[in-house]
C-alpha cells in the first residue's frame, strides 16, 4: 500500500505479534519499522502529580499546626482550671476576716503559672438585703501561664462569713 513517498503498514505489538486493524504506522521510503508505544509517565503528568501531592502536603501541614496551637491552649486551660481550684480552696478554707488580696506562684510542679487575686466585700446595697453588710466578699481569682495576658484564666467566687447560731 503506497501513497506517495510513504508507506503505511500493520503495527505489530509486543503482545504475541497480534496485528490490531486500524493500528497504522507511517514508515519512509518502505523501511519497515515496529511500533513500541511509550511506558511510563509524561513530564506534564509528573508535574500535575507533584503539584497536588504538594497542595495536600501543605494543607495537611496547617491542620497539624493547629491542631498543636488548639492542643497547647486545651492543656493550658485544663491546667489553669484545675489550679484556680486548688487556690480557691485554699483561700476558702482561711478564716473569713484573713482573706485579702494576694498574689504568688504555684510550686515547682507548675512553673510559669501564676496567680494573682483581688478580694472585695459586698455592700447591703450591692447585695439588696438589709443587716447583711460585711457578710459577703467577692474573690476574683486569675491563673496566668508565664505572664502573657492571652493565656489567663479567670474565675470569682463569693464567700460568706461564717453564722453564729444565737444562743
């Protein structure tokens, strides 16, 4: 089959010599040569792969920050709760006429938190019952990690002075 200066022949591939109707190769000046199709991936393919794998990657490496960003403010605020606790307690426990304003720092197992409380008492006015002045003490407690003011954890409580039954 001659058109022209070309030759048009079977293509024979490598699976068994099978000749594919349709499969036509294009040989010059009758030299007869084999079809091996291309195994293996494009340039263009490799490069759309590597930009996707790449996305993935960095999209994967954000959610990980945060995750470690959300994880460190989860542990400062179970700490931070946990402590205030304990400091409430601990000035609850003291005589009501001893709590004052105070500050300090945990032990050694808890370096970089402080504390720091403010105490108030309440007034008849501010409390709306009558003969009740001097009864009532607002505690504003505040557990801080390392003094940065956006790790703080604040908590108030009211204290009561203790009744005497009249005898």
């Amino acid at each position: 089959m001659n058109r022209g200066s070309r030759v048009y022949y079977d293509v024979v591939h490598e699976d068994h010599g099978r000749i594919y109707p349709g499969d036509r190769g294009i040989a010059s000046m009758g030299c007869r040569q084999s079809f091996h199709p291309q195994k293996g991936f494009t340039l263009l393919e490799v490069m759309i792969a590597v930009a996707i794998i790449a996305i993935a990657f960095v999209t994967l490496l954000g959610s990980q920050s945060q995750s470690v960003s959300i994880a460190a403010h989860t542990r400062f605020a179970v700490t931070a709760a946990l402590l205030a606790q304990q400091k409430l307690t601990e000035i609850e426990s003291t005589d009501f006429a001893d709590v004052s304003s105070e500050s300090g720092d945990f032990d050694e197992n808890y370096p970089g938190y402080r504390w720091e409380s403010e105490v108030s008492e309440l007034s008849e006015d501010e409390i709306g019952i009558p003969g009740s002045g001097g009864m009532l003490k607002t505690v504003d407690l505040v557990v801080t990690l390392g003094g940065d003011e956006g790790s703080s954890y604040e908590v108030r409580s009211v204290m009561m002075q203790k009744i005497e039954p009249r005898k």
